[in-house]
C-alpha cells in the first residue's frame, strides 16, 4: 500500500510538472506572438487640405446625407493595424502646424501604449528608435507627413512617408485663393463657380500662405513645409496623379484654370530650378488642384490617371483611386524592398 501511495504522489507531481511547462510555454509563446505583433507597421493616413478630421469637409457637402471619410476603403483596407491624424474635427480650419503637432502627440501615444505593456517603463526606453511607422498623406498631408518625419519627438520612430498628389512645390491654386484680385478679371468664373463654393477663404484657411507656388516678395519662413529636408533615416515616396482630358471631370474648371496659369507663369517661374526641371519633364499637367511637377518627393513610385480626389479614395472606388491603392498596398506588402 505504501508504494501504491509512493506512485500515486509521484502521479501528482509529474502532472504538475507538465501542466506547469504547458502553461509556462503558452505564456512564452503568446509573449512572443505579442511582442511581434508590437514591432509590425502600424499605417497613419494623414489627409490634407479640405479636411475636418478624418472626414472630408467641403461648403457643399450638404448634398451627402452623412459625412465622407476622407480615405476611402479600397486605400485603407489593409493587414496593418492604422489609423487618421489629426481627430479634431476643426471645419478645416486649423493649421498646419497644429494638424503636425496633433499628428506628432498620436503616434507618440500609440508607441508608448504598444510598447508599455511587454517592456514597462524602464525597456521601452530600449525600443524608442523602433522605426514601424509608415506615414501616407495625401496633398498637404503630404507636407505634414514629412514635418513629423522630421520632428525631433518622433524622428526615431518614422520608417517611411508616402505622399499622394503632394504640393511638395506648391500649386498656383493657393496662389490664387490667396490673391484672387491677381487673376480675377481673367478667371472670374472660375472663382464664383469653385472657390467660392469650396468656401476656400484664406482669412479663414491659413494653411493656403505654406501651399504658395509662386514666391516672389514672401518670406522664405512660408515655405517651411515645402523646403523642409529628407530625415536621412527615413524612406520618401510620392505618387503622382494627373489627367490629360478632365473636360467632364469634376473639377474640370480648376484644372483648365491651373493649366492656363502655369504655362503664364512659366517666363517667370522658370527662375526656380526645381520649377524648371519639373516643367520640361511633366508640362503644365495636373490634377486639378496640384501640378505634377510639384508631385515628386523621394523614389517615385508611379503615376496614375486620377483627379485630385480620386488619390484619397474619397469619393469610392473610381478608376483613380484604384491605381492609387494597387501602388501603395504595393508597397505596403513589402516595405524593405529595394527601390532602385
């Protein structure tokens, strides 16, 4: 009878044993699917002028029974944990500055919540230069996107930006909305039947002063965004989107306006070297709202046949919009790849 209760207690401790290496090996292998799941991209969509948030906000949107987002699904269906900054809804009256400010206070916050619970307070200060997020903005996104790139709270923390039918140059849109009286008598119409129904009031959107393409007599601190340098550790891509014909696209009008003001302005622009090489490569050709020339920032990804919207997949799934995402989710899917 002893030794049965010998075997019995030894019975005991062998399944404790085991249970205890199971639970111990699930907790190991948990531990480790977490902390690789921490370390995978997390995507933010930064959108650009026109913007409430993370909706589209434009004077006649009243013809939409709810609010647009301003990425569309068919650009922000992905494997990757993402999300938009700024989430102050603003009637797209903030400023750039405050949208980066935001932009910059949310990745940080999502950093420290990912990686406080594995590290605590004292290892995430070893995983501060963790380089997972990928920045996508789209037009002045795209300025913002490269300012937090740059920023020093979250320079450690930005893999790449990629930026969708950005000003990186400006556009002589701004200058317009800026300095109607300029080119009023010539384009009339083009300001009673678009800029007035966008409600695009400089008084009110002082955003418009950092988008300025033509710089003469302005201080060089308004071009910040524009002139802002590459962070040397980070990826820059840009995609450009413009169309030939736009004669029954929406924005059709800006888009006659803006070709006509670009090959005017040429004689004095052409001065600015970047300007210059930029129109004997792409022409006076534009989306809309943004000229190609001023679309390149980085490796170029590509270009697609899409008016200014269409490469923010506001307005659904349009021919544009899908162009956009094939290349981006392109890239998405493996973000270490060569560029060359």
């Amino acid at each position: 009878m002893e030794s049965v209760g010998k075997l019995m207690r030894v019975r005991r401790v062998m399944l404790m044993v085991v249970a205890l290496s199971t639970m111990c090996f699930s907790f190991a292998h948990a531990s480790t699917m977490d902390r690789k799941e921490i370390f995978r991209p997390v995507i933010v969509f930064i959108p650009g002028a026109a913007s409430s948030g993370p909706y589209a906000h434009f004077a006649s949107q009243k013809a939409f029974k709810k609010q647009l987002p301003y990425f569309g699904e068919p650009l922000t269906k992905m494997p990757y944990r993402h999300f938009v900054c700024p989430l102050t809804e603003s009637l797209d009256r903030a400023t750039i500055d405050s949208r980066t400010d935001e932009c910059v206070r949310m990745i940080l916050d999502v950093h420290q919540e990912s990686f406080h619970g594995q590290f605590g307070e004292r290892g995430i200060g070893k995983v501060k230069n963790t380089r997972r997020f990928i920045l996508i903005g789209h037009s002045m996104g795209g300025l913002i996107a490269r300012a937090v790139a740059a920023d020093a709270r979250t320079s450690k923390l930005v893999h790449s930006v990629l930026t969708l039918s950005t000003p990186h140059r400006g556009t002589l849109i701004a200058n317009f909305a800026v300095d109607p009286g300029a080119y009023y008598a010539k384009y009339e119409y083009f300001w009673i039947h678009f800029f007035q129904k966008i409600d695009m009031d400089s008084q009110n959107k002082s955003y418009l002063y950092n988008l300025l393409m033509d710089r003469s007599g302005l201080p060089e601190t308004l071009f910040e965004y524009q002139d802002r340098p590459a962070n040397p550790s980070v990826r820059y891509l840009s995609v450009r989107g413009s169309k030939p014909d736009m004669k029954y696209d929406a924005l059709s009008v800006p888009h006659r306006v803006l070709t006509d003001l670009l090959i005017t302005s040429y004689d004095h622009l052409k001065e600015n070297l970047e300007f210059e090489e930029g129109y004997r490569r792409f022409g006076p050709s534009n989306d809309g709202i943004v000229p190609e020339l001023s679309m390149t920032f980085g490796h170029d990804l590509g270009h697609v046949v899409a008016n200014h919207i269409d490469t923010a997949c506001t307005l659904g799934a349009t021919k544009g919009c899908l162009e956009t995402a094939s290349l981006v989710h392109r890239y998405l899917a493996d973000p270490e790849q060569d560029l060359e």
